[in-house]
C-alpha cells in the first residue's frame, strides 16, 4: 500500500507539472466537432494506458532493487520539489519508468563518487590501496600467480622469445631471372646452373 501511495503521488506529481505546461483544453462536444471529441477519448486512453505501464515499471523495479528504488524515487522527487522537475519528465517519458529511475540514481551516486574525472579517481584509489600491506601482498600473489601459470602453459620452463621468422626478411638481392625461352632446358639451367654457360 505504501509503494501504491508513492506511485500515486509520483503520477499526481507529473500530472500537475504536465497541466503546468500545458494549460487544460475543455472536453470538446461530440456533437459539433466528433474528430475532435474523438481524439481527445484516445488521448485520455493512451494516458491511462501509460500510468498502468508506469505503474507495473515502478513495482516491477520496486522487488528487484528495493531499498536503491525508495533512495531513487525520494532523491528524484526532492529534486523535483526543490524546482527542478526535469528527472521526472525525463523518468516518466522512458518506455520503462522504474528501471530509468534507478540507473538514473545509480549514475549520480557514481558521479558524485568519482567526480568529472574517473583516470584521477582511479590512481586516487590505487595509491590509497598500495598502502595497505594486506592489498599489496594480495597483488603480489596475483602476479606471482599469473607467471607461474604462464611457465606451466610452457612445459615448466622461462617464456621462450624467438626471432622473428627468416622468411619474413626480405631478401638481400633480388634474384633476377636471365632471358630464356621457358623451355625445360631453359628452366634447368636457371634453377641449376646459374654462372655455368648454356647448353
């Protein structure tokens, strides 16, 4: 009942921001402009459509996040209520309300964690966990760990580096072909008998 009540009021909250920007249009007659009164009873249905929607979003997000959803939904409605009811339009607008608010609230907390630069924030943390002994062996061991089972994959013995393969070298003088018909004898005497006269 309580998570029914937020719901309501987060609804009631978007629906005063939307009349807000949108003064209320009077109900058209059905008589004098049908199109109009028409279109207006499909606009009320497609609302009342997206707040089950919404409403099935926010339960849904509610049982798979729970207490990140409540911080979420009073973060994003004290926003709102500070003058700033941007999150709200932006929440209700997505196609899955509960899940946008929740990565919403997850990316904030994050920003205000790691700040406009996570490189800076990053090498913060890393100083911070180098000195602590018991990260630092820990890191140690990993490394270890990942030599030792770099010698195992190589039969118990130090990585071997090889040279780079000869047939990748190009060659220091081109061989170049002499005249001949391509006959077989031709053929011969270039494979066999280079520097020896033709027969």
């Amino acid at each position: 009942m309580a998570q029914q009540q937020q719901l309501n009021q987060m609804q009631a909250f978007f629906r005063q921001q939307q009349q807000a920007q949108q003064p209320q249009q009077p109900i058209p007659d059905v008589i004098t402009d049908p199109q109009a009164y028409h279109a207006h009873v499909t606009n009320q249905f497609e609302q009342r459509m997206r707040n089950q929607e919404a409403n099935f979003s926010f339960r849904l997000a509610h049982q798979a996040f729970g207490e990140t959803f409540e911080n979420a939904y009073g973060e994003m409605i004290q926003r709102a209520e500070r003058g700033d009811p941007t999150v709200v339009r932006a929440v209700m607008a997505s196609p899955d309300p509960g899940a946008a608010m929740v990565n919403w609230y997850r990316r904030e907390q994050t920003l205000s964690m790691v700040g406009n630069d996570p490189n800076a924030w990053f090498e913060r943390q890393l100083d911070e966990r180098l000195k602590d002994q018991k990260f630092s062996g820990a890191l140690l061991e990993k490394m270890r760990g990942g030599a030792q089972q770099a010698q195992a994959q190589n039969g118990g013995q130090a990585p071997v580096v090889l040279p780079p393969s000869l047939n990748r070298m190009a060659a220091s003088a081109p061989v170049v072909p002499r005249e001949g018909d391509m006959s077989d004898t031709s053929l011969f005497d270039f494979a066999f008998r280079q520097g020896r006269s033709q027969r």
